[in-house]
C-alpha cells in the first residue's frame, strides 16, 4: 500500500509537468508551425494544444488528494474503556468475576497490561521455567482473559522477581527500569485511551503483599498522571513525517488523560478496604451466561494449570460445583478521581464520554517542618512521600505500616533515622518488643550528620504461634536523653 501511493503521487507529478509543458509550447504557435514534419509525420497545429494540457492538469488535480486533508482518528481497535495493569499472569484473577461483568453484560471494552511474564513462577505441569515457563504463562493468560471476552493483552517483559525475606517495592522497581517501563505504560494509556484505570495497591498490606504487585500499582499510578501531558515522553504524541511511509520515529499518539484510578489488593485481610470504593457481588448470575460471576471467574482462572494456587483451584471448584473460593464481592479502593464522585459509587460513575483536560498533581513537596529523629524506612517512607506527591490524598488513612511474617521467620525491617539540625546528632535507638520476640540487631547509638538521614537496617525473629495474630513492635528514639520520635509497625504473626 505504501509502495503503490508512492507511486501514485511520482504519477501525477509527472501529468502535471506534462500539462506544463503543453500549455508552454502552446504559447508559441509559429515556432511549432514552422514544423510542419516530425520524422515523416504532420504536425498538428499548436493551438489545439491549450484545451489538452488544461485536461492533462484536470486530471492530475482530480487524480491526487483530495480537496480537504484530514489527519486519521485514533485506532478504535484499542480503545478501551477499562485499562487493568498488573504485574504477573493470573493477578487478574483477583477481580476476573468483576471484569466478567464488565466486558460480558456492561458492556465495556477492557484491556489489560502485565508488566511481567510470571518467569519465576512455578510449573505444576511439566519442567519449562524461567523464559520458557514465561511464554507458556503468556500463553495461559490470553487463552484465560479470552474466555470473559478480554482480547487486546499486552505484556512489558520486566523481570519476574524472586520473592525474598520481606517484599520492598523498590526491589522490583530497580530490576524492572522503572523508567523504561513507566514510558511503556504511558504509551499503553495513549494508545488504548482508557476512561478508567485500575490496579494493584501500592501500599506494603499483611497477605501476598508481592513487591511486583505494589510496583505495578506504582508505576500505573505515574503513568495515570504522564499521560495526559504532551510534554512528557513528546516523541510518543510528535506528529510522523510520513505515516504512509516506512522509518518513522515519532509515533502519532494523542495525549490522554484517563479520569479515574483505582485499586486492587492481595491482602490476606479485607477490613481495611471497607467503604474505601465500590464492592461488586459475585454471586449475581451473569444476564448473558446464565452462570454466577463467580463460576466465570473459576473458568478464567483454571487456565492458569502451571500455577498451583490459581488454575487447580478453578479446574476443582468447577469440577464440584464449590465455587465458595470465588463467591466473595470483588472489593477496589478509589485512588482519585479527577471527575469526582463517591468512593463507593460505581467504577465509571461521573465519567464523561470526551477526552478529559490534563489532571496536574502536586509532586513532590518538601516538608516544611523537620521529620522526626526516626521512622520506618525502605518501602514505608517511599510511600510517605509517594503518595501525596501524586495526590493520593487517601492513602495515608487507609492503614497503618503493617507486615506479615511467618511464624519464626527471621526478617529485616528498614529505620530512618533524620536531623533537621546544624550540628551532628546522637541517636539512641531501642525496640519495644512483644513476649517471644528477638532482636538481631538494630537497637544501638548512631550519629547523624547535619542536615542528613541515616539508614538503619534492624532484625528481627518472630515467635511461632497456634494461630495468626497481630502484634504491635515500636522503635523508640532518643537524643541527649529526651525522647526524639518512635516508629511502630504493625505484624501479622502467622500471616505470610
């Protein structure tokens, strides 16, 4: 198709400079006239010559473009109402009975973006791992999301990371080049145009708690607020020098802005999410199937055989007829809405069908007071930060620093420790610990320049229990024998 219009336009150059040259020859009858011969043969006279190059032009002008140039629309086969971004193969199945509804009797045009291919995954199924094991993970999530009628799927190829001691979100964003994956999802969101984004909960939570799944929910979070603005990532939106052609290097997109964010989590408790955004009954049969939600959303996760706690569960609950696994509401938290509306209002309430004007966010703004002498560091004072630079305004209530652990597990838990002052500052760090517990290391004397924070690595060993329970740890502070500040956390024992 290229080739031809090239050759089209090089065509009618060609009849154009050929009535040219015409009309020019016709402007000097008696020289042609003076030629009576060409190579044996009578040469018309000149003067008939005005009416065909006049024709020949007509013809060129008709046979080119047409009177009015207009620019193609955006790509409708991606257009998507809903754009879901997760981290690995099988997270959608936390919300599959939702998307069900969505896609199968709303009627929604949903898409979905994994930022992993699962490659660190386990295999139930045969000896295939790492990049194989990825491609049939791939395989089994197209074949998974097709069953509730999900087709535009796209996967990001960032590294699937291991799970260690304790999840920390900036694990995975360091692995994945957060750069290069947050310019990815920008040009997923232009692309696909999507009025509603949702994802996973970037907040450390008791459960799964899988520092993927908060980097997905992060770097979704930086994207929702990017794309929207032309001058960020610009040769995504510059205009192609020739989109007919071959070679171009800008790629056409529009900025977009989508209008509201929510998310999803993998906690092993749900109290906290209560009233934080709409909740969606799995138990409603589907108008179109004519089965609950909750059946569908056991088909779409028994595609997922590799992985023992997702595609052996569905594959049993529809064998039985025990869907109980799947019957829960699929709960989500409202992140922001640039829109409006009510947390618990519906998914697409308040929306409005045309582009939405670019949604600015406050970015990063430096305390105006100094911090405390101590706080939780690593992923905890990540967040403190993250949140209200990308006006997560919720967050910060939502809950308080908590961890699970397993029973016995001895793991690490990051401190920092600040001096807003001039001069050095001494640092007593001590830990208030419940009945059973031992400490490694963290309690200790540290000095603290000037001006500076200083990071303190603490270590812990949990008592092993009967049963899950939640046991409260806090850090204490001290400068020159006054108390300075504390930090406390949260842990589920047993809850891992």
């Amino acid at each position: 198709m290229n080739l031809w219009a090239s050759t089209a336009r090089h065509a009618v150059f060609r009849l154009e400079n050929l009535a040219f040259a015409l009309a020019t020859i016709s402007a000097k009858p008696a020289l042609a006239e003076s030629r009576p011969l060409h190579r044996g043969f009578p040469v018309a006279p000149m003067r008939a010559f005005p009416l065909l190059a006049f024709g020949l032009f007509l013809a060129a002008r008709l046979a080119g473009a047409p009177a009015a140039i207009s620019s193609p629309p955006p790509d409708e086969r991606f257009k998507a109402d809903l754009l879901v971004i997760i981290a690995h193969p099988d997270d959608e199945t936390l919300i599959a009975g939702y998307l069900a509804r969505a896609v199968l009797d709303d009627h929604r045009r949903v898409a979905v973006v994994c930022t992993t291919r699962g490659n660190a995954g386990q295999n139930l199924v045969g000896f295939e791992q790492a990049a194989s094991l990825a491609e049939i993970r791939e395989a089994e999530a197209r074949a998974a999301l097709t069953a509730i009628g999900i087709r535009n799927v796209w996967f990001l190829r960032a590294p699937d990371t291991p799970a260690p001691e304790v999840h920390d979100v900036l694990r995975s964003l360091g692995a994945w080049n957060h750069g290069q994956i947050l310019g990815e999802l920008v040009r997923f969101i232009r692309l696909t145009r999507p009025t509603v984004v949702i994802t996973m909960l970037p907040d450390v939570v008791a459960g799964e708690n899988h520092e993927d799944h908060q980097a997905a929910g992060v770097i979704a979070t930086e994207a929702f607020d990017l794309a929207g603005d032309p001058t960020k990532l610009p040769e995504q939106v510059a205009t192609p020098e020739d989109r007919l052609f071959y070679g171009n290097l800008m790629e056409g997109l529009r900025p977009w802005q989508p209008q509201k964010l929510y998310f999803f989590t993998d906690a092993s408790h749900l109290d906290f999410v209560k009233g934080q955004g709409p909740e969606y009954s799995t138990t409603v049969v589907s108008p179109s199937q004519h089965v609950s939600y909750a059946r569908l959303a056991a088909t779409e996760a028994s595609f997922h055989r590799t992985q023992g706690d997702t595609g052996p569960p569905g594959e049993k609950a529809l064998a039985t007829g025990d869907l109980s696994f799947y019957e829960p509401p699929v709960p989500f938290v409202l992140g922001k809405s640039p829109v409006g509306g009510t947390p618990t209002g519906d998914v697409f309430e308040g929306t409005v069908a045309r582009p939405f004007a670019f949604a600015a966010v406050r970015g990063f703004q430096p305390q105006s007071s100094p911090k405390p002498a101590i706080e939780l560091g690593g992923p905890w004072a990540f967040y403190a930060d993250f949140w209200p630079a990308h006006n997560l305004d919720r967050m910060p209530q939502l809950l308080a620093p908590e961890l699970g652990v397993g029973g016995g597990q001895n793991f690490p838990v990051p401190l920092l420790l600040h001096n807003g002052t001039d001069q050095v500052r001494v640092v007593t760090v001590r830990v208030q610990l419940p009945p059973g517990w031992t400490e490694v290391k963290g309690s200790g004397v540290f000095a603290v320049a000037a001006h500076d924070s200083s990071p303190v690595q603490a270590r812990l060993i949990a008592p092993r229990t009967t049963k899950s329970e939640w046991q409260q740890i806090t850090w204490i502070a001290e400068t020159e024998g006054q108390p300075a500040g504390s930090a406390t956390l949260r842990v589920l024992v047993g809850g891992q």
